[in-house]
C-alpha cells in the first residue's frame, strides 16, 4: 500500500517484490490510496498480509493502518519503526535513532 502522489519510486520496488512474492507463491497487489477514507476499503482486499512502502501519506496514517490491519487480524511490516510502536505486526528497515536507545 502507498500513494502514488507522495511515493512516486514505489514504481522500482514493485519488480522486486513481485518476484519475491512468486518465489513464495503468492500474489502481490499493488494498491495505491490517496486519501485516508481509502485505506480500510484497500485493507479489506488484503487476503494475507499487508507491507507499506515508506511514504509520507502511509506514516501520517500509520496509526490507523495498524488498527485496521489488527481488526482485519492482517500480519503487516512497515520500515519505520513507530509502526510497530503503533500497533504494526513489525517494522524493517535501517534504525535512525539515538545511539543505545532501541
């Protein structure tokens, strides 16, 4: 999930993680939103999980993504570590915080 509008290099990931996702025999689905009401509709076509690309739209809502990922019981990663602080199943990515604060 991400928005095009503020994720416009989502376009380079997509191959990636399309062959990644034959490799484990499932099916990506990209599917981009735009405006807050569009993110539980997306969630809700989501059959066994949920990855977010980093953009400015999906951690201005990462809160309610978590929520909705939890009520919808979707496994969910993120690469901002507030995702999981949020209530997201997990983050990965690099970690850019103070040193020796985990």
């Amino acid at each position: 999930m991400s928005n095009p509008d503020t994720a416009p290099y989502s376009k380079f990931f997509m191959p990636v993680m399309e062959a990644a996702a034959t490799s484990l025999g499932v099916q990506l689905i990209a599917t981009p939103v735009q405006a807050a009401a569009d993110i539980e509709p997306a969630l809700t076509r989501f059959a066994r999980g949920l990855t977010l690309l980093g953009d400015s739209f999906t951690r201005l809502h990462q809160t309610l993504i978590a929520d909705l990922a939890c009520r919808y019981r979707l496994p969910s990663i993120a690469p901002s570590t507030d995702f999981a602080k949020d209530g997201g199943l997990m983050d990965y990515g690099p970690y850019i915080g103070v040193e020796g604060q985990y």
